[in-house]
C-alpha cells in the first residue's frame, strides 16, 4: 500500500474511532447536561486543568519521540514506560497535597476531595499510553477504535446512572476515572508487550533531547489554553465557568476528532518521507487542503444551528453558551490548521522552532484574555478567537519558510472552501427566521446544508474534493479485493 493509501486508510479507522466514540460520548453527554448543573459542569472544568498540565510532564514529549524515532528499540519504548509511571505518581502526589490549598485560593472547600479522587486518572493513563503509542505507531486504529468505544460507553452509562441518583458532580468525577481503568484493562488485554523494566539512561537522554522542547512547548500551549478557565472560575463564578466550558465542548469534539487523526496518523506516517522534501511538500499541501474540505462546513454548521441546538438538547438553562459556542466553533477551526503546521515541525524534527514560537504566542493570548476577563465570558471567547487569528500566522510562518507552503500560499488554497461555506451559512441562517420551532430548524438547516455543500463542490469541481472521492473508491476496492 502507497502513502497516500496508508495516511488515508490511517486517517479512515482514526475517523471512525473518533466519530464513533465522540457520538456516543456526546449523547451520553447530553443526558448528563440535562441532569447535572452548570456549576456541576464549572466546578470539573476547573479541576480538569490541574489534571490536564499533569498529564503534560507525565508524557514530556516522549511518546512524540518514539513515533519519530525510526530506529526505536525495546529500551526505548521500556524506559519511556517506566518514566511515565513514576512521574503520574509524583503528580499525583503533589495534587494531593496542593488540593487543600487550591480549594481554599478558590473558596470552594468541595474542590479538596474533588481533586485528590479525580487525580488517580493520572497514574491509570500512565499505564496505558505506552500501549496506545505501539498500536499508533503501527496504524492499528482498528483496535484503538474498539477499546476507545467500549470505554465510552461503559464509563458515560455508569455516569448517567450517578448523575440519575443526585451523586451531581461525582458522576463527573467517577466518569473520568472509570474511563481511564477500563482503558488500561483492554489496552494490556488486546496488546502484547510487556514492559522488561529495564531503564536505560542513554535512551533517555536522546529522546529526552527530542521530548524536552516538546515538554516545553505542551507545558506553555496548555498553560495559555487553560488560563482562562483559571481565571474564570476565580474571577467570575463556578457557574459562569460551567457555561463556558458547556459551550466549548461541543467544538472540542469536531477540533478533537480532528487533531486525534493529524497526531496519530501525519506524524507516523510523514516521519517515514522526512528527508524527502518535495514529496513531504505535497503531501502537506495535499492534508491542510483536505482537512479544510471536511472540517469547515462542520464548524459553520454549528455556528448556523447553536441556539436551536442548545435549546433543544441541553434545555434553555445551558442559553448562556451559545455565543460562546459560536466564537469557538471558528477559534478551533483555526487552530486545526495550526496544528498541522506544527506537526510539519514535528515531523521535520524541528521541535525548537515548535517551542521558538510557543514564546511568542502565549503573551498574546495572555493579554486578549485578561484585556476581555472584567466584560464577561463571551469576550473572553472573543479574545480566544482574535488570539488563534494572530497565532496561525506564527504558526505558519516557518513551515512558510522551510517548505515555502506558509500563510499565503495556504489561505489561497484554503479561501474557496471557507467562502462557500460562509456563503451557504449566511442563506441558511436567514432561513431559521422563517422557520420558527426549534426542532425544525434542527432537522432541518443540517440537511439542506449538506446537500448545499455537497453540490457546490460537485459544480465547482474542487480538486480535493474530487481527489478524496477517487482515493475512497481505491480504498473500496482494494479492500474488496482482499
């Protein structure tokens, strides 16, 4: 099987791991929202970022450093594994002892207890991302699409129930760590390796070498991420939060499922072609082309249909999150072509020009969202949105250089797409005036807008979206053939 093949077969199974798990997850999500609070909601999102730069120095980048890694041998792969490990228990460790103090800056006393039990998810997703690296390495999203799924399900059906019986924001908590256990319990059953705790301090240093700017760069990218949850949460209120992170989820899911094939799949695969450039150059051309094709009517669709959306699955307690909605569903459209530019560094192994332009990017971020804090939450998501603007550009500036593909030459390619959607969701969204009940417009606005999209790029003849037509047929075949 050629590359091409191999990134789009990739790019299949990681699709349907993450469709199939985002649907259910997001249905599961939905009953949760009906019957839990927005403070409930407010209260786990704060508590997440603590958890979520944790699980920053527990990787350190190594786990980017072994897919990149050509020649990998079995002491890499045991050290990285032993490293991770030993460092979720010092995490966990330090959480446990700053958990009082958090609850107390907060003036919330539930967050102590709170943080000290959802903690443990750490030391669980130590133990199974060295699996889940072996399989990505491989390709075999096949397998990581069936344990994702039944961990989903298993975790959010158990967290429906809590939720039911008034345990309020601990079915929140029981869901994350329920999550991670069945995970590591599938995760060593269906993969072989076994660890031989051997811990080699020359596989260390090179991949730490590698790992290290990468651990930089994640700690500052998911600091600047998060501040603002922080600084919500403190600021304003628990429940203001609650809105705020109810109505980023929604594009998190389309921007995960996204960023979870580009992770998984470019980077594996590209790393192979690394020295080639021309190829590696078109191929390039050929991802950040594509992905906009798939991912740009999904993110205007929600823009169009948030209110009706929100009212009809959540209820009209969640209305404050539809603005907030909005302004992300364009932020995270952005930052899905920033992350592939970045993971073009990656696979060249430029990981200090990755971390060179953290430096620039986070004061920028930092001052949109304290300038945009004392005005409310929807202008913190304003902010959020001008930043990721801003930050594309930096982004792309030295793929722009090294592979001359920057920010001209890719919103050239990318401007078709984008304004034929806008133009779709401007007909659509004067529609919704006419048709005034909310389910309606539910049913109604996505099935036009497909058929609409659809048909334009059919008329218009868009090359990528006849490439992506002939590369499924192929792929159709080839497997009818087997």
């Amino acid at each position: 099987m050629g590359l091409g093949n191999k990134i789009l077969s990739g790019a299949f199974w990681s699709l349907v791991e993450r469709i199939s798990t985002q649907l259910v997850q997001s249905i599961l999500g939905i009953i949760l929202a009906r019957l839990l609070s927005p403070t409930d909601y407010g209260l786990i999102g704060l508590l997440t970022v603590f958890i979520v730069i944790s699980q920053v120095f527990i990787d350190s980048g190594f786990t980017k450093a072994l897919i990149q890694k050509q020649n990998r041998n079995e002491n890499d792969i045991s050290t990285v594994f032993i490293f991770n490990v030993l460092i979720s228990v010092v995490c966990y460790g330090l959480l446990w002892i700053g958990a009082p103090f958090i609850a107390s800056f907060y003036e919330i006393p539930q967050l102590d207890i709170l943080l000290k039990v959802l903690s443990l998810s750490l030391v669980l997703n130590a133990l199974f991302t060295i699996p889940v690296t072996l399989v990505t390495i491989e390709l075999d999203f096949k397998l990581l699409a069936k344990i994702n799924l039944i961990t989903v399900i298993l975790s959010g059906v158990i967290a429906v129930y809590l939720a039911y019986t008034d345990y309020g924001v601990w079915a929140l908590v029981y869901q994350t760590i329920l999550k991670s256990f069945f995970t590591v319990i599938l995760m060593w059953f269906w993969v072989k390796w076994r660890p031989s705790l051997k811990f080699s301090k020359e596989s260390f240093k090179e991949l730490f070498s590698y790992g290290s700017k990468l651990l930089i760069g994640s700690l500052l990218n998911t600091g600047a991420n998060n501040v603002s949850s922080l600084l919500i949460g403190k600021v304003i209120s628990a429940k203001q939060l609650g809105f705020y992170t109810q109505g980023t989820q929604f594009t998190d899911i389309v921007f995960k499922t996204i960023s979870s094939i580009v992770n998984k799949v470019l980077l594996p695969t590209l790393s192979k072609i690394q020295d080639q450039r021309e190829v590696l150059v078109k191929y390039s051309k050929n991802i950040i082309k594509t992905a906009s094709l798939l991912t740009t009517p999904v993110f205007f669709l929600l823009i169009v249909v948030a209110e009706p959306f929100i009212k009809v699955l959540l209820t009209e307690k969640w209305l404050p999150a539809v603005p907030i909605l909005q302004l992300f569903a364009l932020a995270r459209l952005i930052t899905i072509i920033c992350g592939i530019n970045v993971n073009l560094l990656y696979v060249l192994g430029r990981t200090d020009i990755a971390l060179k332009q953290q430096y620039y990017k986070i004061p920028i971020r930092l001052v949109f969202i304290l300038a945009a804090l004392k005005f409310g939450i929807v202008y913190v998501a304003l902010g959020e949105l001008i930043a990721t603007c801003i930050h594309y550009f930096f982004d792309a500036y030295f793929p722009g250089r090294i592979m001359n593909y920057g920010a001209k030459n890719q919103l050239k390619d990318l401007a078709p797409v984008f304004f034929i959607n806008m133009f779709i969701s401007i007909i659509l969204y004067m529609l919704m005036f006419i048709l005034k009940n909310d389910l309606l417009q539910l049913i109604l606005i996505p099935v036009l807008y497909g058929i609409m999209y659809l048909i334009s790029m059919h008329y218009l003849k868009i090359p990528e979206y006849v490439a992506l037509l002939n590369k499924a047929k192929e792929l159709v075949q080839s497997r009818k053939k087997i």
